[in-house]
C-alpha cells in the first residue's frame, strides 16, 4: 500500500496524512459501519470525484483491489497465524 509520508504537504503546507486521519476519525466518530455505510461512502466518493472515463474508473477499483490485498496482508493473515497457533493446523 502506498503509505503517506508526513513530508508530503498541500500547498498551503499542512501535512494530508494528518487531514486524512481527521477524516478517518471523523468517519469513526459519525458511527460509519463497514456493512453498507462503507460502500455507500465509496461510491459516492467515486461517483462525486472522478471524471468519468473507463481509465478513471478502472484506477478507482484497481485501488480499492489493492487495499483489499493490504488488509488481507496486515490483518487478516496475521489473525489467521494466531488462530492456528492457538487451535492448531487444519
């Protein structure tokens, strides 16, 4: 996953990670649930912010593809090690 070095800035010189994370908890404060209210977010992300071409669209899923991947790689598959730690292998 392409992570957000704290030196990258907006023009104005504020750092976006930081910006970012007020979004994410701003989004964890509104109550957003994963099942439903996340895809709805996306979606409307999408549909209200890229220029419409199939180019557009396929780099939007091809992100949403790769963060997919990140969260498998960072939480899932680490979970499921300490799962078979602690029950066993299949």
């Amino acid at each position: 996953m392409p992570y957000i070095k704290n030196e990258i800035t907006r023009i104005d010189g504020k750092p976006r990670r930081k910006e970012i994370d007020k979004i994410v908890e701003l989004m964890i404060n509104q109550g957003v649930k994963v099942n439903g209210d996340l895809n709805y977010l996306l979606y409307k992300f999408c549909k209200s912010s890229i220029i419409p071409s199939y180019d557009n669209y396929k780099n939007f899923c091809g992100e949403l593809e790769m963060c997919k991947l990140e969260i498998y790689r960072m939480l899932v598959a680490p979970y499921e090690n300490l799962k078979k730690d602690e029950n066993g292998d299949v």
